[in-house]
C-alpha cells in the first residue's frame, strides 16, 4: 500500500513540489547521512569479529538490527517533519526546562563518546595506510572533518557524504569480488535466528551498536532540509512517504555494507581459523591472503567511514546544542558551532589521555549503553504526544512496537555495559 501510493504520487501534478520520476531522487540523502552511523569504525569491529569467529552464522543480527533501525528511524524523522522541530528542539519546547536540559546533556556527552570512536576509526586507517601514529592521525581526522563543517553548507555535505558511502560501498564489493562466498549459506543465515555458543557477546555488540543516540537527533534535523510548507498537510504526507523510502533505501544500503563485512571476514579469516579482534589485526592478515591492493582497499574504506562518521556526529552534537536554545542546526549560528566544536575537541582531549586506543572504544561504548534508553523514551514519548505531533501522533500499535524495539535495544545495551564491568 505505501508504495502503491508512493507511485501514485507520482504520476500527479496537481501540487507543488511536483515529484516527477526523476525529482524522488531530491528526496534521497537524510537517510545517508544516518547509514553513515551504521557503518562506523565500531561496527567495522564487531562485523569483523562476528565473521571471523562465527562465519555466516550471525548474519540474521544484521537483517533484524536494520529493520529494527528502520522503524525507529523512520519515527524520529516523522518527529521532524510533522512539528518542524529536531528532537532537541522538541525537548526544550515539550518539557519542563530540568528535564530537557539533563536529556541534552546526556545527549551531548553522547555525541562526545561517538566521536572519540569515530576520530579513532580515522586514525587507525591512517595508521595501517601511512603508519601514522595514532594521536597524529586522530588530530589530520579532527582537521579534516572541521575544515568540512565549517566551510560547506548542509547540502554540499549530504552529496560529500554520499560520496564517501559510496566509495566505502565499492570497495567492498571489490573485496567480496576477491573471495568465493556460499551464497546459499549466506541467504539462509541471513533470515535465521541462531546464538552458537560464545556468540552472545558479538550479538549484544553488532546489535546494541545499531541504534545510536546522536543518530536519533541528526536525523529529526536533517530531514528538515526536504520540508517546503508545514501547514499544508498533503506537502506533510507526501513527504512522510518520500521519507520513509529514503530511510528505507539508505538502511538497506547499510544492510549491505555491514553484511559484506561479515562475509569477507566469514570467507577469508573464519574458514582459515583465524580470530580477529582489532581492525590493525584485519588490515595486516588480509594482505597475504588476498594481496596488497585488498589491504590498501580496507584501509581506505575505513578511512572514509572515520570520516564521514565524524562529520555526522559532529553535526548531531551541533543540532544537540542548538536545540538547548530552542533553535535549528545552522553551521553559520555560534551555538550550533559550539556544539561541533564541543562534540570534536572534547572527544580529541580524552584520546590523548587514552594510551590504549581499544580501552578508548570500549569507553564509548560503555557512554553510549548508559545514555541510549535516555533518547529513545524520549523520542516516544514526544511522537506518541497528540499536544506534540497533533493529528500526527502514533497510533497506539506504532507506539507498542516501537517500545517493543526500545526495550530490546536498551536490555542489549545493559548487557553489553555489564559484560564490559564484568568481562
């Protein structure tokens, strides 16, 4: 039926926007700008890891994360387009003002702990590709993604970011290209549930990493860019489904990216009994197994997921600050330049007072386990709000699945933030 319509839709010319056949693709890239969240340097690990020691068999944590991120995503984007307010936005304008300002907070120190991992992702690809040392490579990281938030409007970002999904996307089909896959086992894996003994670390790590606060915030802000009239409530609905397409195509985007990491690691280091736990450990075995330009391949993609991964969290961290002032994401407004600068610089100190960059990644994710529960009840909440969303609102099964996905993401993070006090 949604995309019946979303065809439909189409072929009418009686509004405006007009969405020709080829203006759906305007629509396209919000949903990008979060993938790049789903394939960062942290998934990277656990992808790798869960291939190497389980080989396809946890590919189904793939398929039911990312349609567990589709329907949060999709909730939160709905958020912004329907009010016109990010979710910090909504926050400070729904809640008593103690609340929204502990919620922002924690969300801030949320996109800090993210953009530790994302800037560490960076430098160690700069370490494996020039053999930079990690604090050098994690302050060019810092220097680059600045130089490309303060100097590019949000557009011009969305197709840089496009840009590097697509280069990390192609150089895993070159890899993928290099290995001889199952594909009968791959399919079947991908669609049955199985926990082989000792997997429930690497379960709680690729699934509970999925669903990242900053993520939730970035896209209620971005997705803004495709707004035109919020009082005419066709314009609303079309884009509601034009929205729901774009976060569709980009999370199976994701989908792919993630799988093939799981697959070249299930293909190359599974079948030969070797298991990986550092992305260094990754990059150095691949090389004679599958030649130098693998190697090299690896590196790069990793490089552009550092990247792009820390442009998006330094954005979200700018809305996040912004929305403590009741105000939009503007590059070109000092408090949403406050908000990048905090998220990245504050993220940088802490690496310099981290020797171990591995002890630095555990550390994010231990921040991240203990904020998640924060944002996505508090996401529900302002959806499930007729006060807030008006005629909007979730309808009462939307809000019952969502909390379903909700307490299942937040008892995987617990878990996880256990079997780190305890592991």
């Amino acid at each position: 039926m949604l995309f019946a319509r979303l065809f439909r839709d189409l072929r009418r010319k009686d509004h405006t926007p007009r969405f020709g056949a080829l203006e759906i693709f305007k629509y396209l890239g919000p949903g990008l700008l979060v993938t790049v969240g789903f394939i960062d340097p942290g998934n990277w690990a656990s992808n790798i890891a869960a291939g190497s020691q389980f080989g396809y068999t946890l590919l189904w944590i793939v398929t039911l994360s990312t349609l567990m991120l589709i329907i949060l995503q999709h909730n939160v984007a709905h958020l912004g387009i329907a009010t016109g307010l990010c979710l910090a936005e909504a926050l400070t304008q729904h809640t008593p003002r103690w609340i929204s300002k502990s919620i922002l907070g924690s969300a801030m120190g949320a996109s800090v702990s993210t953009s530790l991992a994302e800037i560490l992702g960076g430098a160690i690809a700069l370490e494996m590709l020039f053999n930079i040392p990690i604090a050098v490579g994690s302050i060019i990281t810092f220097v680059v993604v600045g130089v490309l938030l303060f100097t590019n409007t949000y557009r011009k970002m969305e197709m840089i970011i496009i840009g590097f999904v697509s280069v990390i996307g192609l150089s895993f089909l070159y890899e993928l290209s290099l290995v001889k896959i199952d594909w009968v086992a791959a399919a079947g894996s991908w669609v049955t549930p199985s926990i082989p003994a000792g997997s429930i670390v690497i379960v709680m790590s690729v699934l509970g990493a999925v669903v990242m606060p900053h993520n939730l915030f970035l896209h209620s802000e971005i997705i803004q860019s495709r707004q035109w009239n919020l009082e005419n409530d066709k314009v609303i609905n079309r884009q509601l489904r034009y929205e729901f397409l774009d976060t569709l195509i980009s999370m199976i985007v994701g989908w792919g990216i993630n799988s093939a990491m799981i697959l070249l690691a299930a293909t190359t280091f599974f079948q030969q009994g070797i298991q990986v736990e550092e992305l260094q450990q990754a990059q150095g075995i691949l090389k004679p197994l599958l030649g130098s330009h693998a190697s090299i391949v690896f590196a790069v993609a990793l490089l552009f997921a550092g990247i792009a991964s820390t442009v998006t969290s330094g954005i979200a961290g700018g809305s996040i600050m912004a929305g403590f002032f009741g105000e939009p994401y503007d590059i070109k407004d000092n408090h949403s330049r406050l908000g990048v600068l905090i998220s990245l610089m504050v993220a940088l100190g802490i690496i310099f007072l981290i020797r171990d960059p591995f002890r630095g990644l555990i550390l994010s994710q231990m921040i991240l386990s203990i904020q998640l529960p924060i944002t996505i009840f508090s996401q529900i909440y302002l959806t499930s709000s007729r006060k807030v969303m008006g005629t909007y609102v979730n309808k009462k099964r939307t809000t019952a699945l969502i909390l379903l996905i909700a307490g299942v993401v937040t008892y995987l993070n617990i878990l996880l933030l256990i079997s780190i006090f305890t592991g």
